[in-house]
C-alpha cells in the first residue's frame, strides 16, 4: 500500500513539474512567433508562406504538441488509477454526527493588530454558542494584548516572535484544554465576520473540518486585499490540491477554490488526530511556517478527514499585512512555498 501511495505521489509531482514546464514552453513559442509575425508579417507574405503555413511546417511546434499529447496521455493513466482512491465507505462518504450542544472556542493569532483587534474579538464573544476566545499574540510592539484581554479574550503571549504557525499550533492546544467541542481559527485583521460561524456549524454534523472560501464576488467587500492576481493565484493552488487528492468516480474527496483562507472550524476530536503532526519528531518545533493554511487543510485530507469550503464574508483589512503578501515580490515568495508545499507532501 505505501509503494502505491509513493508511486502516485512520484507520479504527481512529475505531472505537476510536466505541466508547469509545458505552459512555459507553449506560450515562450507563441509569443515569439506572434512577436516576428507583427514585425516580419509583410516578409511572410513576400515569401510565399503565410502565418498559418508557418505554424503548420514548424517542427519545434510539432515537437510541443507531441509533448502536450504525452502529458494528457499521462493525466489519463493517472486518473484511471485514481478511480477507487478514497472510497472508502465509512471514511469517504456521506455520515451524519450532529453536535447536539455546540460549545465553540475561538483561535486568534495576532501581531500588532490594536486597531482593529477589539472588534474582532467582542464580535466573536458576542456570537451564538461561543464560550472561549483565546488571542495568541505573537510579541506585538503595540496595545493589542492590553485591549484584547479588555474586550473579554484569553491572551496567550509569545515570549518572542515565532511566526503565524506557532501561534496557530499555541492556540490549538490551549484550545484543546477547555471544554468546548468545535474550534474555530481565524484572523485578527478584522477581514473575516464572526457572523459567518453561524453557518459553519451545521456542516459539522456531516464533516470533521469547514473551512471558508473568500473567492464570491458578492460576499467581497469592494477594495479588500484580495486582488485579482491574488484570487486566481489561491483558485490554482487550491485546485492543484484538489487533484492532489482526485478520484475519477467524484472528482476526489474535496473541492476547494480558495487555498489562503485562515478561517475555518474544527471538532474538537478531529483536531486532536491531527494536532502532532503539526511539530517535528525530532526538533520539536513547528513545522510549517507561513504555509499554515495549506498545512492543516493537506493534514486533514491525509488523516481521512471530512472537509468541506463554505462562501465566507471578506472585507477589507484593517492595519497593514504582516507576511508581505501585499508586496508582489512577497507574494510570488508566499506563492513558491505553497506551491512546493503542496507538490512535496
């Protein structure tokens, strides 16, 4: 069974690199003939061949096409052995455990965040069902920690900083000592709504995990941080996850379309399968950096928990971003590691 899983995993990362270098290749070979056409185009017809009977004799043009014919060839094989992968009928389909009484603590990594933190928290107490806030905060130079315990929250505070996923993982656990039965993680920038909890919940009866998708137009507030750069960016890497756990008979056990989403719920016993993996055996330390997003959600999915994305509010944020996924140059960066992330696990 684990060569299997290591053959399709070796398999998928050989399709994933294929692929990445075929788009390259396609489009280097279109721009350039487009380029000499624009510029040479009176030359062309001069010399008896036209732009299309160029394209049609261009051997470097065959050789791509081939390439791309073996690719799909290849895609084809790699679903046709994926068509019973996760089928499993009491893991993978459909199983109904309400939470008759649910009782929700809230996870809040922050980092100098006072200017909107108050909100974010009084929202999240205020909210049906919600017994515990714990605020993580992460060494901020500012008021956050002395407002946020003002407005009712727990506040966990970090020695130093030790960066987003340490202060996931510290939440986790303090949030795994209390009595509520669902935990829920999301920002401290004000840019998710405590509201939307309300409807979370109820796709717990049938899943272990509910994780928000911010890519609606009509639930985004105008002017948010979520550029279109940034929305296609999330849809792709979310879909290559997807494929990362495809299965032909239902296009695999989880659709995603957004990849960066923070804001998600988990019950409480779904967590505790999964929280270990979080730190390394042999270190101690946390594992998965800034990727802490695409970590839990890959986790889960390997663990043969039940995941499901549900349309989330998005608003604008309040304060400036903190990893540099603002800057283009950050976000590239952030784009490689998930992208490398999600081909290695």
């Amino acid at each position: 069974m684990l060569n299997v899983i290591l053959d399709m995993g070796i398999l998928y990362i050989v399709m994933a690199v294929i692929f990445l270098v075929l788009v390259i290749t396609n489009l280097m070979w279109l721009a350039i003939n487009i380029s000499i056409w624009m510029t040479n185009g009176l030359q062309f017809i001069l010399e008896g061949m036209n732009f299309t009977e160029r394209i049609y004799y261009s051997i470097f043009l065959k050789w791509v096409l081939l390439a791309d014919v073996a690719w799909l060839v290849a895609v084809l094989g790699f679903a046709i052995k994926r068509k019973h992968y996760k089928t499993d009928i009491n893991l993978h389909y459909l199983k109904f455990n309400p939470i008759k009484c649910p009782s929700i603590a809230v996870v809040i990594p922050t980092f100098n965040e006072e200017e909107i933190i108050s909100k974010v928290v009084s929202d999240f107490i205020n909210q049906k069902n919600v017994k515990d806030v714990f605020v993580v905060d992460n060494k901020s130079t500012d008021k956050t920690v002395e407002i946020a315990k003002k407005s009712g929250a727990k506040v966990i505070q970090n020695k130093k900083n030790m960066g987003l996923a340490y202060s996931v993982v510290t939440g986790f656990k303090e949030a795994l000592k209390s009595e509520s039965d669902i935990i829920a993680l999301v920002e401290g920038d004000g840019t998710c709504s405590a509201y939307d909890l309300e409807k979370m919940i109820p796709y717990l009866d049938n899943s272990d995990m509910v994780v928000g998708t911010r890519q609606l137009q009509v639930l985004s507030e105008k002017g948010n941080q979520n550029k279109m750069i940034y929305v296609w960016a999330h849809y792709y890497l979310a879909k290559l996850i997807q494929i990362k756990f495809f299965s032909l008979l239902h296009r695999g056990v989880v659709s995603f379309t957004d990849v960066g989403c923070m804001y998600r719920s988990i019950r409480k016993e779904a967590l505790e399968k999964i929280i270990d993996e979080f730190i390394d055996k042999k270190t101690g330390k946390v594992i998965p950096g800034l990727n802490i997003t695409v970590f839990i959600s890959i986790i889960a999915l390997q663990k043969d928990l039940r995941v499901i994305e549900l349309p989330i509010s998005f608003k604008k944020r309040q304060g400036i971003s903190k990893t540099g996924s603002n800057k283009i140059l950050g976000a590239l960066k952030i784009g490689w590691e998930y992208v490398w992330f999600i081909v290695k696990s």
